[in-house]
C-alpha cells in the first residue's frame, strides 16, 4: 500500500508541474483535518511516512480523479482538460478560525474567474468544549455566507459540503448522523444562496454503513495495532480520520457528486 500511495502522489506532483496554468480550472479546497492534505510541507520539513502516515485526508487523494486529459463537471457544463487541486484545509479549524488565521485570505487573492471553492467545514465547529475552536450554528451559518460572497466576488463558483460522517454511532448496522445541526445549516445556506452543495454527511453515512462498521473501522478510519506504522507506534483509534483507502472512498463520492450538480 506504501509504494502504490508513493506511486499516486508522485503522478499527482508530475501532472501538477505540468500543467500550464492558463488553461486549468482550480479547485480549492478549505475545511479541517478530514479533507488536509498531510504529505508535502504539512508539518514544516517533517518526514510525512515517520510522522503522520497513514493519516490521509480526502482532499490529499483527490487530484487523482483529474489524471486523465479531460473531465466535465456540474453536469457537464464545466469541461477542462485540467483540473488543479489546491487543498488550503487545515487540521484543528473551523470557519471562523480559518478565516481569523488569514488562510482564507490567501484563497480569495489568488482566485480566478471559473475556479471552484469547496468548502467543507463543521468538525471543529461543533467542538463546544474546545471554545478556541467552537462556532455556534449562527455563526456558522455567518462565515459560509462570507466565504460564498466572496467567491462570487472573484467570479469563483462556491460549492458547499456538510461535514463528512465520524465513524459513529452506528444503530442497526447504520451508521448515524453525530453532527448534529450542522449539516441541516450548511443545507439552509445552500438553499438560501442557492448555493450548489452536496450532502458528503449523508452520502457517507450510507457508504459506510453498505460497507459495513467491521470493515470502514479496520479499513477507513485510522484503527490499527502497536508496531504497524512507524508514526504509531502504539497503534491508533480514531473514528474521525482516514486511512488512504477510507479516504479515496471519500473523494470519490465528492467526485461523483461534483459530476451530478446543476448549476
């Protein structure tokens, strides 16, 4: 799995280098730690494979899905030849502290006409007992408007997504929603800017669940024994972040759905 994961990155820095940026769609990526992209420069200089992998955000898979010469998106009315990912999402934040932090700023300067901004935010701020990170719903609802404005601002096309699903709770071989009333504010935004959006909370919740809990435990998320992983040398039980083949899974239901909006 290691060397076919070295493999797809090395693929993805190859198309990246050449593609001429005149002709190329971006895709920007913002939200936490479920969507980061950890290899590269993540943790400043830091060996990715000794300190994080497994760890593997969707976002960090999801130029993948672009390797082939032509793609058509938002039902075929969006077509390039090149699609480049640029995945600005950050471990441990919200919509607020992203925006606070200037990353968002860094974004919105370097948007053009017909780029794409999907936003994935809720993880962090749901956290009502970290309130360095907490966004109540109103505020959440706040900072999505801001994003989306701003990116109709530069003639970008905002897309929003609710937070994918947590590994659970998990009732009569379903899992369950444990977001709360993000998704359904995320949703009201959508609706209330009509606002493109996909529902990555409920589409994989019923991916998961026709997997199975045994097998998106063991396979998806990061669950594993002592000595398997460098990083982990104690093993890891994490129901909130994947491994590279939960993490492809989730990418291609962003993929897919990205294929299906009506603009």
């Amino acid at each position: 799995m290691k060397t076919l994961y070295y493999l797809l990155i090395a693929c993805q820095i190859l198309l990246a280098t050449c593609i001429s940026s005149e002709n190329e769609t971006a895709i920007y990526l913002i939200g936490d730690s479920t969507v980061a992209d950890y290899s590269g420069n993540y943790d400043e200089g830091k060996d990715y494979y000794k300190t994080r992998f497994p760890l593997t955000g969707w976002g960090q898979v999801f130029q993948g899905f672009f390797l082939d010469n032509q793609h058509s998106l938002l039902s075929a009315t969006l077509v390039s030849n090149s699609f480049r990912v640029i995945n600005k999402a950050r471990g441990g934040r919200s919509t607020r502290t992203f925006f606070q932090e200037g990353r968002w700023r860094k974004v919105y300067d370097s948007l053009r006409p017909g780029d794409l901004v999907i936003m994935q935010f809720g993880h962090n701020d749901a956290s009502e007992q970290k309130p360095l990170r907490y966004v109540n719903l109103e505020g959440y609802g706040e900072f999505l408007r801001l994003y989306v404005r701003q990116s109709r601002d530069k003639q970008a096309i905002p897309i929003i997504l609710t937070p994918v699903a947590r590994n659970y709770p998990w009732e009569g071989g379903h899992l369950q929603n444990v977001h709360g009333k993000y998704p359904d504010a995320a949703k009201s935004i959508a609706e209330e800017m009509n606002v493109l959006f996909i529902d990555l909370n409920q589409l994989s919740m019923d991916a998961f669940s026709a997997k199975g809990q045994d097998y998106v435990t063991n396979q998806y998320f990061m669950n594993f024994p002592a000595g398997l992983y460098e990083a982990y040398p104690e093993g890891q039980s994490d129901n909130t972040h994947f491994q590279p083949e939960g993490a492809e899974a989730v990418a291609k239901l962003v993929y897919d759905a990205l294929k299906t909006l009506k603009p």
